[in-house]
C-alpha cells in the first residue's frame, strides 16, 4: 500500500451541529412571576406569619400566614430551577473558567454592594424603631451592632448578635454556591457532568412521569424530614460561617437546582406530557385549597422535630410544591408563551427587582402603619405599590452605565 505524502491535508468527518434551541418566552415569564409573588411574599410578612421582620404590625390575619405556607412551598424552588435551566447552556458557551467569573459578577457582586448598603439600612431601621437602646448615628450603628465590632449589650433582644443579616440576599448567595458546586461536578467529572463534547448529541433520560415524579418528591420529603428534626422551618444558620440558610429546605432547593440541569440537558421542559403536568398541578392546588380551608395552625402541621405533624407536613408541603412547580412549568408553557415588549422589559429588570424590592415593601408598611385600613386591604395596596415601585426603580437602576453588564 502506498503511504500518504507528508503534508496531504487529511478529511475528517466534521462534528455534527447540535441546533440552537429556542428562546423560552415562557420561562422568563414565569421567574417574572414567582419573582412577583416574593413581593407579594414580604409585603404579607407584617401582617400574617409569626415571623420576625423589619416592621412590627399589630394588624395580622391567618390567611397571609397560609399565603405564605403555600407560597413558601414552591416559589423559590422554581426559580432555583429556572436559574439552573440556564447553567448548562452558558458553562458550554463560556468554558468553567468563564462562567466562575460571569457568575462572581453577575451574583457576587449585587449581593456584596447590597449586604453593604440594603442590609444595614434596614437593620438599622428596626434598630431605631424597636429596640430600646440610646439612639446611636448610622456610622456607629454599622460598625459595633451590625458588624459586631462593639461589646454585645446584655439585654441584646436579638434575633441575633451581630446584626449581620443578608435577607432577601440569601438566594443570590445560595444560586452563587450551587452554580460554583455545578462547575467543581462538571471539572471532577461528577455525576451531573455530561461527559461529553458540546457536538455529541446526548442520550436523552425519559421525561419524568407519574412513578417518577412521586419517587422524587418522596425522596426529597424524606431528606427534608430528616433535616427538619434539627433543623425547623424558619431557622436560619450560617453555612460555612458566612452562608445565610435555611436547612429545612435546602434540600428542595439543591433537588430543584439538579433538576433544573437535567432538564436543560434532556430537554424535559418542551417534552414533558400536558396531561402529567397539568394533573400535577391539580395535585399542588387541591393541597393548597385544602391548607386554605384548615389554616396552618393546626396539630397536623409542625415546622420540625421528631413527630408525626412534622412528618405531615414535609410530606404535604413537598407534593404541595412539586405540583405547583411542575404545574406551573406546564401551564405558562401552553397558555404564557407570548411576548411582548413590556414583558421582555420584565424580563429583563426581574434579578433588579427581586435585588430591590424589600427596602420599598417596608418603606410602605412603615408608611401605611397608622391608615386604618382592612388588614387585607393593607396588604394589597402594600403588595401592589411595592410591585409597580420595584419595576420602576429596578428599569431605572438598569439605565446607570454598566448596570446592565451585571444586572
């Protein structure tokens, strides 16, 4: 056989292209959405959960604290998934090294300017307002309450010493840590890498049915219980010393996070079944219903702890979120996949809204304090100001120059 002269260009088979999938209209309109709703979440924090919170109203009614329950369920873990939809994509695009620094600018640095500025401010609103200390200026407050420097007064009243607080921050914080655990997988080589080049098609998982979805949320339940005996709902720790978290769910959100990447990479949101997605969805509203008719103050239900009420519960809530996520995922997917030009402008302002809307909702609780109004009615003037104030404050904190690069 004769040998092929040195230098011959030799052909080789090109890789096969994999098609750009279309943008998700839908998607952005849904995070606009659950977006909307954490608004509506903290504008119904004064005026119905136990909870602590910036402004202390003396109007309070047990159907915001359901409103929360169920809201709770699966707001947050819906957006955990849609960010995570994205992650693949872009770590593709970007390379590990790339997407790292995309995301310590477009996460890390909101969330430092914001626990630097938004935070303290707030606390030291309620520290002025609350707290029955001699007045202190704003400069001194910053350094020996909020960041501990000073000597711990002995009737500290909390809720907790220092005043260091993230607040609404904790997602940006949590969705950086994941992302940044998604790039250490794919570098390792870990099970949710795909272990391929972006030109190899993939071997697509069946879409999730029935026994699937029940398997998961099952499992996820179970983690959470286990998590929930010492770790209740609504406590809050430092991870690492540094991450704000709430154990109690941290398991759904890293569960909805990890679905999230699978489904970008089986493509289960086009190929998911109408008739699973919308029967889930009567799931997740017949349990909401359900808390709606009994409220959240019942023997059944328990935040946490070794019991049968807290092993309710998790269960409830669990099939209570993983029906309205997969619901809602079907739902905006055959009836909100129109676009238009005010919602890609939403769109677009949603991470600056979500970054800034919890100084204005307790500016308005604050200012509404003494209307004598409805507790519902007070509610839903706060809710709906602090919506249209957050988008215009959000549209025009995106017009300052280079807002855009990082917002």
């Amino acid at each position: 056989m004769d040998s092929m002269p040195v230098g011959t260009p030799v052909e080789t088979p090109s890789p096969p292209t994999v098609r750009p999938r279309p943008h998700l209209h839908y998607l952005d309109n849904l995070r606009v959405a659950m977006i909307l709703l954490v608004v509506i979440h903290h504008a119904a924090q004064a005026y119905g959960p136990p909870d602590w919170w910036y402004f202390r109203g003396d109007q309070h009614t047990g159907v915001l604290a359901t409103l929360s329950a169920v809201g709770g369920s699966f707001r947050m873990s819906l957006l955990f998934f849609a960010a995570a939809y994205l992650v693949p994509r872009s770590h593709d695009r970007r390379g590990g090294w790339g997407f790292t620094r995309g995301r310590l600018k477009r996460l890390g640095v909101p969330f430092l300017i914001g626990a630097a500025t938004i935070m303290p401010a707030l606390m030291y609103t309620y520290y002025v307002q609350y707290r029955d200390y001699p007045p202190i200026s704003f400069g001194r407050y910053y350094l020996d309450v909020f960041l501990g420097l000073g000597q711990r007064p002995a009737d500290w009243t909390g809720p907790s010493w220092p005043d260091l607080q993230f607040g609404h921050l904790w997602f940006i914080q949590n969705l950086l840590a994941l992302s940044l655990l998604y790039v250490l997988f794919r570098w390792t080589g870990g099970l949710l890498s795909h272990r391929r080049t972006r030109h190899t098609p993939a071997r697509l998982i069946r879409t999730p049915g029935h026994r699937a979805l029940v398997l998961f949320t099952v499992t996820v339940a179970a983690a959470a219980f286990v998590v929930r005996i010492r770790y209740p709902l609504d406590m809050w720790v430092p991870l690492l010393d540094f991450i704000q978290a709430e154990p109690a769910r941290l398991v759904q959100y890293a569960a909805f996070f990890a679905a999230g990447v699978l489904a970008y990479r089986h493509d289960w949101l086009s190929r998911l079944s109408r008739r699973t997605g919308y029967t889930w969805l009567a799931v997740g509203v017949a349990l909401a219903a359900v808390l709606f008719g009994t409220g959240v103050d019942t023997p059944f239900f328990a935040p946490g702890g070794l019991s049968w009420a807290s092993a309710c519960w998790t269960l409830v809530e669990t099939f209570m979120g993983v029906g309205l996520c997969v619901g809602l995922l079907t739902l905006f997917r055959e009836k909100v996949a129109g676009h238009s030009r005010l919602t890609r402008s939403l769109a677009g302002d949603s991470y600056a809204i979500y970054l800034v809307h919890l100084p204005i909702v307790v500016a308005l609780q604050f200012a509404f304090a003494h209307a004598r109004l409805p507790v519902l009615v007070t509610f839903a003037v706060v809710a709906i100001l602090a919506m249209a104030a957050s988008a215009v404050a959000a549209h025009l904190l995106r017009q300052l120059p280079g807002a855009k690069s990082v917002l």
